[in-house]
C-alpha cells in the first residue's frame, strides 16, 4: 500500500472516527473512549470496526489493528 492510499484511507474517516482513532493513539480502552466521549461500548466498537475498515486493516491473528491503525493514521512508515 503506497502513501497516497494510506492517505485516501485517513481522509475517509468522518470526524468521530478521527477522535476515536486519537483516543486509541492516547492509549484508551474502548471502555475509556466510550466514557471519554459519552458513547455506548458498542458506538465505540462500531467506530474502531469502521476505522479498521476505512485504513483497509484486515483481521490478521499476527497483527495488533490498533496499533497499525495509529501507525497508518501518523503516517509513519509502511504499516500493514
């Protein structure tokens, strides 16, 4: 995945995504997320599911998608 892609994949998330996606990067739980910005677990789920989604991070038993979702959200490196 070139940069422009990761790029296209950032654009793509709405604005909460971009604040759930902040709150991940902060080290928060989806319980700390949902208490942050006073959503239910599962709004908080669905955000982290569509920003797994959007960032085109595929369920992969050897990768944390948190963690490359922050990676590929700063731009930093090839993360995926």
């Amino acid at each position: 995945m070139g940069a422009s892609d990761r790029d296209v994949g950032r654009v793509r998330l709405t604005d909460r995504e971009r604040e759930v996606l902040d709150l991940i990067a902060q080290g928060r739980s989806n319980g700390g997320i949902a208490e942050q910005l006073f959503l239910s677990q599962g709004a908080v789920e669905k955000n982290v599911a569509a920003i797994f989604q959007k960032l085109d991070l595929p369920y992969d038993a050897a990768d944390n998608r948190r963690v490359l979702a922050v990676l590929r959200y700063l731009g930093a490196g090839d993360a995926g």
